[in-house]
C-alpha cells in the first residue's frame, strides 16, 4: 500500500519494540526481560526460522539468563505464541483504526478500507506476515489452536461487515463463508510472501479487494433471486 496514503498515515507501523520502560521492582525487572525474550524472539524467529532458534540464542539476543527463560517463558513454544499474539493484536488495531474512520463510506468501501489496513498491518514489515503465515504454522495443536481462534475473530468481522449491507446478506454471511474468505485472504498471504521478487503491497491489496467485490456480487445476484 502507498505509504504516503491518508490511510497509512492513521495507522501504526507495527512496533514491537515499544514495551516497558526501565522500573526497579522485581516484578517489573521481569517485565522488561520477558520484553526483551518476546522482541528477541520476533527478530530470529523471522530472520532464522522458529525451528531454527535455539533458547541460548534468544536469551543471548535478549541479554537475560537461561534460568530466567524457564523461570518467565518456560518453553520456546509459549514465546512464539507471545508473539504471535502481539502481531495479531496489532492487525486489529489497524482494522479498528481504518473503520473508525471510514464512518459514511458505503459498505463496499469499508471493506476496502479494511482491506488496504488488513494489508498494511501485514506488510509493512514483511516480517509480521511470515510470523504469522509461515513460522506459527504447524507448529503443535495448541498453536493452531491459536490461529483458528484468530481465524474466527477475524471472520465475526466479516460477517458484521456483510451484515451491516442487508438482511439477506446476514443470513448467508451465518454459514461458513466468512471464514472461507479469511482463509482465502491467508493464501494470498502466503502466496504474495513466495514470490521473488515480492509483488508491492498494493497488488496484494487489488487482489484481495478484488475477491470481496466478486463476493459482494454473488450474494447480491443470489439475494435477489429470493
């Protein structure tokens, strides 16, 4: 997505590195060496690959002891799905930001509002994408777990969205169809994260925006022959 757009400049850039300031209390020291594990962590994993971190290389980018790994994180796993957490809370803080102001849009032009947000929060740093779409995956049945619960937030969003258009549309957006979309959205992900050279963001968003107008079209075609 442009970055001098007027909807890049609303929202965040996605920084993890924004965390604790330095406190004097036990119980905030470990904060800020939790903080450190979780940035560490979201450096090598998408530099190195999760499989190929080691805890010695992550308490040695974070600059905190083995001992106090297992005593805060406990296992590598749990420090992916901290991670893992924070990107996608910072996806829908982007989404939460572009509706807000995307009041008196129709509803067609939310969803690409959201969509160009959805994109952004992904790809201005690459790295969030590959986080979520590449190194959490198969990880273990607790971190897909995970994802399906993130899969399913982002689909009741979707529903909202279709639902706020019509009746008609609300009863067809209750199947699974909204997260149908969400998981086509994911392969476009993964497919735009493939390629070398990598396409701009822009042409990932066209072509997600594109599905939801075909969508949109369908339900329309089918709700009117009811």
């Amino acid at each position: 997505m442009n970055k001098t757009s007027p909807l890049s400049d609303l929202l965040p850039v996605g920084d993890l590195s924004r965390g604790v300031g330095q406190k004097l209390t036990k119980e905030q020291r470990d904060l800020q060496r939790i903080e450190r594990m979780t940035l560490a962590a979201f450096e090598l994993f998408t530099e190195h690959g999760y499989q190929n971190t080691t805890i010695e290389a992550l308490c040695t980018q974070a600059n905190v002891s083995t001992r106090d790994f297992y005593k805060l994180i406990k296992t590598r796993e749990s420090l992916l799905a901290r991670v893992y957490v924070r990107v996608f809370e910072h996806v829908e803080t982007c989404i939460a930001i572009a509706l807000e102001n995307a009041e008196g849009l129709s509803n067609m032009e939310r969803v690409r509002t959201a969509v160009d947000a959805w994109v952004h929060a992904y790809t201005n740093d690459y790295r969030y994408a590959r986080l979520s779409y590449i190194e959490v995956v198969g990880v273990s049945d607790a971190l897909e777990r995970l994802r399906r619960e993130a899969h399913q937030r982002f689909s009741a969003l979707i529903r909202q969205e279709f639902a706020n258009q019509s009746r008609d549309l609300d009863q067809v957006m209750h199947g699974k169809l909204p997260l149908a979309i969400v998981g086509a959205c994911n392969e476009l992900v993964v497919d735009w994260l493939s390629q070398s050279p990598r396409p701009s963001p822009d042409e990932l968003s066209t072509e997600v925006k594109e599905m939801y107008t075909i969508i949109f079209a369908g339900l329309d075609a089918s709700a009117a022959k009811k």
